[in-house]
C-alpha cells in the first residue's frame, strides 16, 4: 500500500469495478468472436481513472475478488495513478466481468457477470475513510452502490459522512438488471420492470437528498424522479435536493440546470463512434475536473463533452481516457 497523499484527495469515487473483455473486431457477435481485449472497468473505477488523467489525485472505493482478476485490476489502478488503497479483497466472490458487443455507432449491448455476487457489494461502512470521503473535493458515488445490501448502507453512510461538503456527485447509473428489471425504461420503449424502478426509487431519492450534484440520462433520470423530458427532470433533480443537475441527451447533448438559476445546454462534440460505453465515464472524471476548477458551467460542460467523444471514438474504457492535450485539440478543430 502506497503511503498518504500529503493533503486531500481530488476525488473519490465509490462503487462498481470489475474487469472488462471486449471484442478486438466491431461488428463481431460473441458468439464468434475469437480475441478479446482486457480492460480495467466498471463506472467508478473509470471515473477515477478519467480524472487522473486529467491531472487530479483520485482515489477508489471498491473490492475484487480475491484471484488473478484481482491482482490485475490493482495493478490497473496503480498504473493509470488511482490510489488503490480501499481497494480490499473479498474470499470466495469471483472479480467480475463484463463482456460487450461492438456495433457501431450506436448498438453496444453489454453482459454483466457478476453472480452469485459482486466484491464491490460487499463494501460495509467499516470499510470507508470517512474523514477522507469528508476532506476530498470530489466525493462520486453510483446507483449500482444502493442495489444491494451492504454496500446500500455502505453508499448511505458515506453520504451522511460527507454532509453535502465540496462536490458530492451521485451518478444516477441505472443499470436495471441489477433491480430485477431488464432493457431501458419505460417511456422510452424498454422492458424495465415497473417493479425494478419502483425498488430503486426509494434509495435514489435518499442519496439525491445527500448529494449536490446529480448526473443522469432520460431513463436514469425517470427511476430517480419519474420524470424523463430533460428540463423537467432537472427540476424535479433539484427539487429533490441537488445544487446542479446535469442531463445527459445523447445526440442532443448535454443540458445543467443549477439551483442559482443558471442553465447551460451544449451540443455534443461529432465524431465516429467506435464503441460508447466509456463515453459517460470520461464525461463524469472530466466534469469533476472542471467543477473543482471553477470553470464556466457552459465551458466546463463542453469540455466534459470532448473527452466523452474521444473515448466514444476509442476501443476501450479506461486506457482510452484522454489526457487535457487530446481534449484540447478537439475543441480547437485539431485532430488529436
């Protein structure tokens, strides 16, 4: 275990790490795709690595199994400069992994394996720093955390800690087979079990009470509040407690209402899409970047948007998070 950083983290994040295996080939089904790359992922784990690219101390709160998945995931985090400290084994629970299909530019189903239970469920709140997660200036937790016990009261705990200081983001991160339900939800078409939504409310609404940011897309923002149309969910977020909601449209771009009254929307940043699913995760280590520094809520925005493009245009997740130089140059027009 590496020592002390001398002061605060930057951020923390807490929840969901696991081992990625995807296809080196788009456009390959799984059933006939014969090599595969590994990746260090999972949201939180992401989050943290696309900050530290950004130049920020970061820190994970996770466990793994206790196996050679493991031990390759620690080296990950340590590699990409996040403090794996709180990164702890758990015996007899499989490190999981997650298997996606690429076919661009806008199919990426993804399967989870994490059965009979993940490591990262198994946080207790006699795992966390609590005067770390108080001190750090970005304190990020996911809804996955809140699916399942102990790492529900875990993910609670950590908020009530934390009292609303600094920046205390909630990714709203709705996966629904983690709740019992599957597909989207329900007002765009899903198969999302009015059940699984109803479940998670409950815990959503508490942990928006904790947080002062909240960031979400149409479907997680409906299992939060019920409500999917972006502005009206933005209030509905702040309604709940937040200071900054920030919707996530997709090919619409991004919308932030902030309780001050300051409303920023920017268009998303074009490019070719080769896989999307680290995109959210590099829009969320880049946003953290940008509210620690203060910036412009429409800039910091825009610039959260380029470093998601650019791991959109990428193979993988957390290898393919860009450094400040590569967002740069996007906004400028420069290729990167």
């Amino acid at each position: 275990m590496s020592e002390p950083p001398a002061g605060p983290y930057d951020v923390i994040t807490m929840g969901r790490l696991g081992v990625d295996l995807y296809p080196l080939r788009p456009g390959v089904p799984l059933a006939e795709v014969e090599t595969f790359g590994r990746f260090l992922g999972g949201s939180a784990a992401n989050v943290a690595v696309a900050a530290a690219r950004l130049g920020r101390r970061t820190a994970l709160i996770s466990r793994t199994g206790a196996d050679p998945f493991g031990a390759f995931l620690h080296r990950a985090l340590r590699g990409f400069g996040v403090d794996d400290r709180w990164v702890t084994p758990v015996t007899g629970y499989p490190t999981p992994l997650t298997f996606c299909e690429i076919f661009p530019p806008d199919d990426f189903p993804i399967y989870f394996y994490r059965r009979p239970k993940a490591p990262d469920l198994h946080l207790t709140a006699e795992d966390l720093d609590l005067a770390a997660i108080r001190a750090a200036g970005v304190f990020w937790m996911t809804g996955t955390g809140l699916c399942e016990e102990p790492s529900r009261t875990a993910t609670l705990a950590a908020l009530r800690a934390r009292d609303r200081r600094g920046i205390t983001v909630f990714d709203l991160d709705w996966r629904p087979v983690f709740w019992g339900g599957e597909g989207g939800a329900s007002g765009d078409g899903g198969r999302t079990a009015a059940d699984a939504m109803a479940a998670a409310r409950p815990y959503y609404t508490a942990a928006l009470a904790g947080a002062t940011v909240a960031v979400g897309n149409a479907d997680e923002c409906e299992v939060a509040t019920g409500v999917r149309e972006p502005r009206a969910a933005a209030e509905a977020l702040l309604a709940a407690g937040v200071e900054l909601a920030v919707v996530k449209q997709g090919p619409k771009g991004v919308l932030a209402v902030h309780r001050d009254g300051t409303v920023a929307e920017v268009p998303p940043v074009e490019v070719a899409v080769l896989n999307g699913l680290g995109a959210g995760d590099a829009f969320g280590g880049a946003l953290c970047h940008g509210l620690l520094a203060g910036g412009e809520l429409t800039e910091v925005l825009r610039y959260a948007n380029a470093a998601g493009a650019l791991v959109a245009s990428r193979l993988a997740c957390s290898s393919a998070m860009p450094e400040p130089a590569e967002i740069e140059a996007l906004l400028a027009g420069r290729r990167p």
